[in-house]
C-alpha cells in the first residue's frame, strides 16, 4: 500500500519486512598508478583479466551452455531462445543442478540473516516476524505487484520450474527478494571528456550485498534471444530471470543502488525494479525510452537506478521511488540533497568540486569516488575502472563494467564457497566477454 517502507540490506531488511505488516592469478593491466589516499579505503586491482573463447558444455532445443574464464574465476554463459515458457525450460534444463542446489540455500540463508538480526528489533515487531513468516511476507510481495507485472515473467518462471524440477512457488519468492532486502552498490557513466578515447563509453554496476551467501558459487550470464524483444545478457545467477546487472544489443545497460531514506512516498503495489529494470533491457530503444518508461511506472521502492546508453553517450541517474522519479545527469547532479551525499563521505567540499563534465558517479565512498575519479579524469577507460574498484573497494558480491562502444563487458564474482583467493569481486580477477559476439549466437540446430 502507498507509504509503506520499502527499501533493500541484509543488517536492515528485517525492519522493512516488519514495517510491511505496520590470490587469482594475473598481470598488470598497465603501469600502476598512486591510487592510496586517505579517503579511500583499499588498493587498485591489477589483476588482469581473463580473455578467451567461451568453452561450450552442452545444447538442447532452446538453449545452449558455456563456461568462460578459468579456474577460480570461472563464470556459465547460458544463451537461451524463443517464447518466455521456453527460454525459462532450457534454462532450468542446462543448469538444473545448480539451480537445485542454488536456490533453496540461498532461501535458506535469508532466513538464517534474518534469525540473527531479529533479536535487534523491537519486541512487538519480533512478534510480528515470528507470526508471519518470511514466506508470508514473500507472498504478500506477489500479490501486491503481479497486476503490474508482466505475465511474461511468471511464464518463464513456470518454464524454469519444469526445466529445473524445482517448486515454482519457491522460484516465485526468490524473485520477490531485491524487494524486501538493501544492497550498497556504486554506479558510473563516463563519456567525452572525462575518457582517454572519447569515442569510448564506460559504465560500471558494482553490486555490494552479502558475500556470506551462496550466491556466488554460481555466477551467471544469462543471454537472452526472445521472441519479442531485443537480445540482452542479465549478469546474475543460475535460476535468476530478473535484472540486477546487465546490457542490451541496443546499447543500454543498467546499474542500481539502494537508498537508505525514502524518496517522498513509498509502495508495496507496483512493479518490481528488478523487473522493470529487465523490461528497459528487453524492450527499450534509447535512453529516452527508459526514462519514459520508468517516469510511467507504478513504482515501489526507493532506490537509484542508472540507465546508460552507448549510442548517444548518455547517463541517467534515478531517484525513484513510488511518488518521485527525478533524473540527473553531469549538470544537475549537485541538485540532489546534500544529506545524500554526506551520508557517504562527500563533505561540503568534495560536493562543491563534485560536478564534472561528461560523468555521473554514484554509490558508496563518495568521496574517495571524487578523489580519485579528479585525478584520473581524462584518462578513464573500462581497465582504469576496474583498478579504481580496488580502491573504493565497491562491488564486493558483483561487479561489471561496461565499454559499449568496443562492445565488451568486464565481470567479476565474489569469491565462491569452494575456490581460493581474495573474498570481494572487485579484488578478483575480472572474465572480458565480447556481447557483440554473445548477441550474434547462433541458436542451437535439433531435429524435431
């Protein structure tokens, strides 16, 4: 209902579920450059990244699966074909033991976070958590969103239900999660002036959630081929069919963070952000498309959302929620509430110097963001990105940057639970994938 909190973090969901109710190995990418200040809290990643062919494991009527990367590093590639029933089938048929396995541990550990943290809450909402549920909970997301949803989505689950072997109810919840929980995250969009090509457009989407989970012991692309809209790739994970990372054959790719404090109204009645995230991908042109698509939408939570599109050179910053959809770009971002970005290291000085042409930034450590970005302006690239995270130390579960314009994407995973090395995404090694490539897959030959 409109002015119920809604928001997404694993320390910090709980309240909004109640409030409902009321060493890799690798090289140098280039000469190493000073990125140590006092405002910024790690060290650069030089770890080069993995390049290579996709190495194909298995086929069937709609689907076809490959690993790329190596060792510990190592990521699926599923490309995926036709009708929402089909793609989610051949999905579920290629990585079903994963998905067995993937899902209900991920579940699982949810509601392990959320034993941990109740003792925390005030009495009267333990009570209220102890009635419920958290499936409860979940279902009630459902039902307060599927009128705005597409039925397109709920096929594809049932189709990954069939495919899987797994409980389409238990698929149905797992979906309704980026709802329920925060995440940290940092977004950017640097074109023209602030890149060393400046033909060039880099993107990043750090995703920073909870590295305890099983969430990383599968990382996946999903690229999809549908049979009404455009090819996109969704970087996330066996079983997963909506957005929270990913780019389209159109040139659009998304980025996202959570928000602390509401912006304006919130509602529980709406469309999901991980699904209408999904529907920019999928079904927008330009970047135009998406701002009117999310400035239309029935919308949810509070969150930030950043749409980038390669074709015009353009980012967009999102301050959506159910009552406001304000977009910023690098002439108006100052606008936004000093509050916002004090709350992330950005004092009044690092605002006063924050603007800058041809680039939007946003997400945790603000300030060692400004630091650093002032000092690589002009010279930045999707490699420099990439080193930048390890100094920010941003991205901890996912991270990918975007370079659209040589149409390749960068993608990191946190360290999984049967695999060596660095913990956090943005200190392993990165897998390049080439999407024009993955866009231009064939789909699997078999006979009727």
């Amino acid at each position: 209902q409109k002015g119920q909190y809604c928001s997404m973090s694993f320390a910090s969901h709980i309240i909004f579920l109640l409030v409902l109710l009321p060493l890799s190995r690798g090289y140098l990418f280039f000469e190493e450059y000073d990125t140590q200040t006092s405002a910024c809290p790690g060290k650069s990643n030089t770890l080069s990244p993995w390049v290579g062919e996709p190495t194909k494991l298995s086929s069937v009527a709609n689907g076809s699966l490959y690993t790329a990367g190596s060792g510990d590093d190592e990521l699926y590639i599923l490309h995926v074909y036709g009708t929402p029933y089909s793609m989610g089938y051949a999905h579920g048929q290629l990585l079903k033991s994963q998905i067995q396995k993937l899902i209900p541990a991920f579940m699982t550990h949810v509601e392990e976070e959320i034993d941990q943290y109740i003792k925390f809450l005030p009495k009267d909402l333990q009570n209220m958590i102890a009635k419920l549920g958290l499936d409860a909970v979940l279902d009630l997301t459902h039902e307060l969103t599927k009128k705005y949803t597409s039925e397109y989505f709920y096929e594809e689950m049932r189709g990954l239900a069939d495919g899987s072997g797994l409980d389409y109810t238990l698929i149905l919840r797992v979906h309704m999660l980026p709802e329920l929980v925060k995440a940290g995250c940092s977004m950017l969009g640097a074109w023209g002036k602030s890149v060393a090509n400046q033909s060039a457009f880099v993107q990043l989407r750090a995703l920073d959630w909870d590295v305890d989970g099983p969430l990383q012991d599968a990382p996946t692309v999903v690229v999809y081929h549908p049979d009404e809209g455009h090819d996109f790739a969704n970087v996330g994970w066996s079983g997963w069919v909506a957005t929270i990372s990913g780019v389209s054959s159109k040139g659009l790719a998304i980025s996202e963070k959570h928000s602390d404090e509401p912006f304006g109204e919130e509602s529980r009645s709406g469309i999901p952000f991980n699904f209408l995230m999904r529907d920019v991908l999928q079904f927008d042109n330009t970047i135009q498309d998406s701002i009117r698509r999310i400035q239309k939408a029935h919308r949810t939570c509070s969150i930030w959302l950043g749409v980038g599109d390669t074709n015009q050179k353009l980012f967009r910053l999102f301050e959506y929620s159910y009552s406001t959809a304000n977009v910023y770009d690098d002439r108006n971002i100052t606008k936004i509430i000093a509050s916002r970005f004090q709350k992330e290291h950005c004092d009044d000085s690092c605002i006063d110097n924050y603007s800058m042409t041809d680039l939007v930034y946003w997400g945790v450590h603000l300030g060692c963001w400004n630091e650093e970005l002032r000092k690589s302006y002009g010279k930045l690239s999707a490699e420099m990105v990439i080193q930048l995270l390890g100094t920010v130390q941003t991205g901890d579960l996912q991270a990918v940057v975007y370079d659209l314009e040589d149409g390749v994407m960068y993608v990191s995973n946190a360290k999984g639970s049967n695999e060596q090395g660095l913990l956090n995404a943005y200190d392993r090694r990165f897998v390049k994938l080439d999407v024009k490539k993955l866009f231009k897959e064939p789909r699997p030959k078999f006979d009727n």
